[in-house]
C-alpha cells in the first residue's frame, strides 16, 4: 500500500512530456488539416493564424498580436522566471499548387494555393508542442517560458526578418523549430542567403510597326539586364544561385511595352558576397536602363541571412529524435506511397526509409529560409521529420497530397514530440544553453552586428496580390 501511494505521488510529480505531446494530438492534427484547407497566401493568413491563436489563448498563453507591423505575426508566452525557450511557426502556403489528399495530380481548387512546404504541420506541430511544455510547467511548477513565434510569410516574405528586426527575439534564450520532409534528420545545417528584388523598366510606348522610332522598349531593358546577368554568371562563385522570372513584358506586341519587371532571386552561402552579387545584379540593371534609355525603379523584396548551425544543440535532438524513432507506415499508407511514388522523378530515398533517422552529418542545402535571421541572433536548433512520402521534393503538389493525410499526420506528430521532448531537456539544462550561446558567439566572430539584408524596408504585405 505504502509503495503504491509513493509510485502514485512520484507519477504526478515527474510529468511525462511525451505523454503530455501525445494526448495534445488529435486536437493538433484537427489544428493542422484546418491551416491545410484555409491554405492562405504570405501575409495573408489571417485564417491560420487565428487558429493558432485560439488555442494558444485557450491554454493560458499571453498573446501579443500585429507585432513587428505584421496583422498575421504573433508572439505567445507562458510561464516565468528560469530559461526562455522560443518555438517557431510557420503558417503560409504557396501559390498554384492547391492538390487533393491524393496520389494523383488533382487540385482541390483550381489555380488555388497549397501547402506545398508543409507550414500547415510546422504551426500545428509547433503550437502542440509548446501547449504541451505549458502543461509540463504547470505540472512540475518548475521556472521556465515558453514563447511561441507565429511567423507569417515564409515564402519570399521574410516573416521573421521583421521579427528579428523589431528586437522581439532579445530576451530568448534558445530557438527551436523544424520542417517538414521526406526523412527524419536532426544534422546540424546551413542553408544558403538570399536577397530579391523586382526591377520595374519604364519606357515609352508608340505603335510598334508606324512608330517605332518614338518608343523605347521597357522590355528591352528587362532583356538587356538579363543579358548581362547571364554573362555574369561565369564570374561568380560556384556556389551562388541566381535566378529570375519576369513578372510582366508588356501587353500586345503592337505596342512598344511602356512598362515591364523582372524578379530576381541571389543566393549563397555566405551573407556578405549575396550583398556584393546583388549589387552587381543592380548595376546590370542601371546599365541596361541607360543603353535602352528607359528608367528603372528597383524594389527590395526580401532577405535572409543563412541558417547557422550549432552543434550542441543539434546533438541534443538528435539524441532525442534517435530514442523517439522514426514513421511507420499502415498497408493503407503504403499503398498511397507507392502510386504517389510513380510521379516523382527518380525519388532520391528509398520507401521505407522514413522507418530510420539519417546519420548525424553536417548539410549544405542551397535553399534559403528566413529562420537564417534567427540562428545569428539566438542559439538555433531545427530537424525534418517524414511528413511526406520519401523522395518527394518541397513545392510540389505531391508534397500538397501527403501533408493532408494521416502520413503528413505521423511526421506532425514526431515533430511535436521530438520539439517537446527537446523543450523540456533545455529547461532542465541551462549550462547546455550555455555552451549553445558560446557556440553562437565564436561562430558570430568578434565584429558581427546584425543588420537585415532587406535594409530599412517596410513588410511587403501586399507582395503576393
Ligand atoms: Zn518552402
Ligand atoms: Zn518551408
């Protein structure tokens, strides 16, 4: 008798945090299929980010909302004193790519959005499992806060760029989020930085066969600077990324285009040499304006410093991730794999690979993501879980298909574990912090001082009407 009184009190005393994840599932799966349907485009996620609001609320969290001058950007507390953790979450879907919860090419609206990079689990996972480290608090009465990020526009909007602009990261002490994938993999990574902007040519229209002579072609100057762009790809590093679409090269083809635009991307690894290649992809522009004689007017999009990695707290997940294990499939979500699998151009990851975690080994992906601001200013950690069948890329609509159905659950779910799990060791653990923050310092060096790559420039709220 004595014995079970004692087992009982020490149950009550050392929450489970798994287990804490684990009942918060189906209401975060619910959470994750709504985001999926609503579907909302960068900066306009109102929908989405109510969702995630509500429930935060609903748990006990402060909720700050509109911040850094975003309507759909919003920071969510709870719990005092001790170590401060941050949890991101993403929430918008990109453009064109709407897909049924199915095998096969099939929108669910036509020429609708989809979340074709899974942000849909990212927020919902996420949010499950800081409700679930709130819960822990309050079990354990131990000192710690969680802060959840609500991060609107990911793609192409810079979200957290304006977030970490405005100061709201200063008092985090650790950052966690996550992505969602086609393995499991907690290797510490960098990802390239990235700067866009859209170069606007204004010309003189006339009739292009009677009067030729008194127009200048704004698309003559788009064309011009692509020109020189493209010759200027021989003289970059290796590993830069540079990539362009123009948005709008005049409406008949009578008519000498009055205006047109370009959008370009630079990538690579390094911040600063993305800031010396778009200045020359700048001069190009100013060039091509003046040997056209046309006028151009160059916007800043966005920006992203690269993701840095530290491996301290790399190690930490993975240890985690490695106890969680990986997904296994049903025969039902075989069967779904395997159809889907016949659409994708040769898949670089074996069906049943999403069983395992992939070795801990250092990655450069040549993508970019705004998290990058983020990693410089507080020690980072992010990990990918199976949400989508092996071997799919992001932004596709396969990736659309899986992440609405309960395989894009599973991955969701490991994702919430392995944050909460991960979450609750860095409470009890403030020298690992330590060691995470003296990581960061030496790979800042001794004069880093942040400054965005997108300069002073407001949210570009409307950069996808
Ligand atoms: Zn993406
Ligand atoms: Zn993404």
């Amino acid at each position: 008798m004595a014995i079970g009184v004692v087992l009982a009190s020490t149950m009550v005393h050392a929450a489970d945090i798994d287990q804490l994840v684990q009942k918060r599932g189906d209401a975060g799966v619910e959470l994750a299929d709504q985001i999926w349907r609503f579907a909302e485009l960068g900066y306009q996620e109102v929908e989405s980010s109510r969702a995630l609001q509500t429930m935060l609320k609903a748990r006990g969290f402060d909720l700050q909302t509109g911040v850094a001058d975003i309507p759909t950007a919003f920071v969510a507390s709870f719990g005092s004193g001790g170590t401060t953790i941050g949890i991101l979450a993403e929430f918008d879907a990109l453009p064109g790519l709407s897909q049924a919860a199915e095998p096969s090419r099939n929108p669910r609206v036509e020429g609708a959005a989809g979340h074709a990079c899974g942000h849909h689990l990212f927020g919902a996972a996420s949010v499950t499992a800081a409700l679930a480290i709130a819960d822990w608090l309050q079990e354990t009465g131990h000192a710690g806060r969680i802060k959840v990020f609500g991060t609107p526009a990911e793609e192409g909007g810079s979200g957290k760029v304006y977030i970490a602009r405005a100061g709201l990261f200063e008092d985090v002490d650790v950052v966690l989020h996550w992505h969602p994938g086609s393995s499991n993999s907690a290797s510490p990574y960098a990802t390239t930085a990235n700067k866009s902007g859209r170069f606007t040519f204004h010309g003189k229209a006339a009739h292009a066969a009677s009067a030729p002579d008194k127009g200048r072609s704004a698309l003559d100057g788009v064309e011009v600077m692509n020109y020189m762009v493209n010759m200027m790809r021989e003289h970059v590093p290796q590993t830069s990324r540079i990539h362009y679409v123009i948005t709008d090269g005049g409406d008949a083809p009578n008519i000498v285009p009055e205006q047109a635009q370009v959008y370009y991307y630079v990538r690579h690894p390094q911040a600063e040499t993305v800031v010396g290649l778009f200045d020359r992809v700048v001069n190009a522009a100013k060039a091509a304006a003046m040997g056209t004689e046309t006028e151009v007017d160059i916007e800043v999009m966005h920006g992203n410093y690269p993701v840095l990695p530290n491996h301290t707290l790399s190690k930490l997940v993975d240890d985690n991730l490695r106890a969680l294990g990986g997904i296994s499939y049903t025969k039902a979500e075989n069967d779904f794999a395997r159809t889907l699998r016949k659409t994708l151009i040769k898949p670089n990851l074996k069906l049943g690979s999403q069983r395992v975690i992939q070795p801990f080994q250092f990655r450069q992906n040549m993508g970019s993501t705004d998290v990058g601001d983020v990693s410089w200013l507080v020690p980072t950690v992010g990990f990918t879980t199976a949400t989508w069948v092996p071997g799919t890329p992001a932004h596709s609509w396969q990736a659309v298909a899986a992440g609405g159905t309960s395989i894009g659950h599973k991955g969701m779910i490991l994702a919430a574990r392995l944050i909460g799990k991960s979450g609750v060791d860095l409470l009890q653990k403030p020298e690992l912090i330590k060691a995470a923050a003296a990581e960061l310092k030496t790979a800042q060096g001794p004069n880093f001082k942040y400054a965005a790559l997108l300069g002073n420039r407001n949210p570009p709220l409307d950069y996808r009407n």
